[in-house]
C-alpha cells in the first residue's frame, strides 16, 4: 500500500453539477500531483501543489480547480460538469525534495451522465 | 511542444522471449525519464528512473539522446511482467511529470 489515500472510489453525477474529489497524501509527502486519465489519453497532468503552494500547471481547465491543505490533503473541484470529464482522476504525492518517485492512489472514476 | 509517445497500444510476447517497450519524447533540454507499472488491481507505481542506471525485476531502459528515445528492454519476459506500462518525461527544471498512453504488455504462456 503506496499510502495515498482517494475518495471517493467512484462517482456518478449528471452533466452541469460539481463535484469534489478528496487525495490525502502518504505521510511526509508535502506534494501532490492530479493526473486525468480518459479513454486513451494516457495521464493527462492538471495541476501540483507543494505545502500548500500550486507549484506547476498543466491543461487544467477553468471549471476545474484545486487546492492543498495545511493538513496536506488536496482537494480537487470540477464544476459545471460535462459528459466529456467522465474519467480516471488520479493523486500521486512525493516528498517534493528532488526525489523524483511518485506514489499513486487507486483514483477516483467520475462518471458524467 | 513536450510530449511522451508510445507507439503500441498492446504489445504481446511470449514467455521467454525478448521484450521491448518503446518510448519517444520530445523535449529539446535534458529530460528525466521514468517507466511505470501497473499490475492488475495495483496501483500505478514507479519501475525505474535512467538517472539512477539501475536494473528491477530483470528491465533496463537506456537514455539515447541521440534518438530521443528510452525504451525499455527485458531479454526473457515471465508471465508475471503483464502489466500497463507508462513512460514519463520530466522537463530540467519543472515538477511536471508527462506521461505516454501507456503501452499493455501481456506475456503468454
């Protein structure tokens, strides 16, 4: 067990609607990535917070937003939500010092109906 | 543009045999590259990064520059090296780590 912890497993919400996925970090990892996984995109990086700072941006789109904790965990919005956001979202988290090693959780699967 | 390419969406082999997973990036600056792996019902976790040279469970992957390339090598696949693997780029400088689409390796008996 890799220690980060996503919830909600699953989702399922109608298009329009917001929704907030929760990523709670291993312990003494101050960063944390979100990556978006459709069908054959691969990983798509959003966003990377560190201690609590957005350290680097990805094609995160203006509906989406995120932010880090002082207790560490990230939370992730998606708002005004349509058909085409339905997808895997992961967290990773990394100590953030250089040491390069992502540690993944199982991610979130969001389905927009 | 920055970019991760992994040209087999699938790619199968046979127990014993040689295997390669291809991987491109394009990235005019030093890059740092990683293969992951995923097993069936695990997580996404890291398989080896070029910085560090080294060798798990028997893969190798070698920088070549030259050709921007890093594909990753393996002389006899075993049935439990059947996984998804993601190549990812890191640009010099930045926290972002790109990935590919990822590359379904299934080694039959």
């Amino acid at each position: 067990d890799s220690g980060v912890t996503q919830t909600p497993k699953h989702l399922i919400t109608a298009t329009g609607q917001r929704v907030t996925l929760r990523c709670s970090p291993r312990s003494g990892d101050l960063s944390v990535y979100w990556y978006q996984q459709s069908l054959d995109q691969g990983l798509q990086f959003l966003i990377q917070y560190y201690n609590g700072e957005e350290r680097a941006k990805g094609n995160i789109l203006e509906r989406f937003s995120a932010q880090q904790f002082p207790d560490l965990h990230s939370e992730l919005n998606l708002s005004s939500l349509e058909l085409g956001d339905s997808a895997l979202y992961f967290c990773a988290s990394s100590d953030g010092t250089g040491n390069e090693k992502l540690f993944f959780g199982s991610g979130t699967q969001l389905s927009v109906l | 543009a920055q970019r991760v390419t992994q040209p087999e969406k699938l790619l199968s082999v046979f127990k014993g045999a040689p295997v390669e997973l291809k991987c491109n990036y394009s990235y005019s600056g030093s890059p740092e590259l990683f293969w992951y792996v995923q097993y069936s019902r695990q997580r996404l976790q890291l398989l080896l990064r070029h910085i560090s040279r080294e060798s798990i469970k028997g893969f190798t992957a070698d920088l070549n520059k030259g050709e921007t390339s890093f594909h990753l090598k393996k002389p006899f696949a075993q049935e439990e090296d059947s996984a998804m693997y993601y190549c990812a780029l890191r640009p010099s400088g930045t926290y972002k780590y790109i990935f590919g689409t990822g590359t379904r390796l299934k080694v039959l008996a």
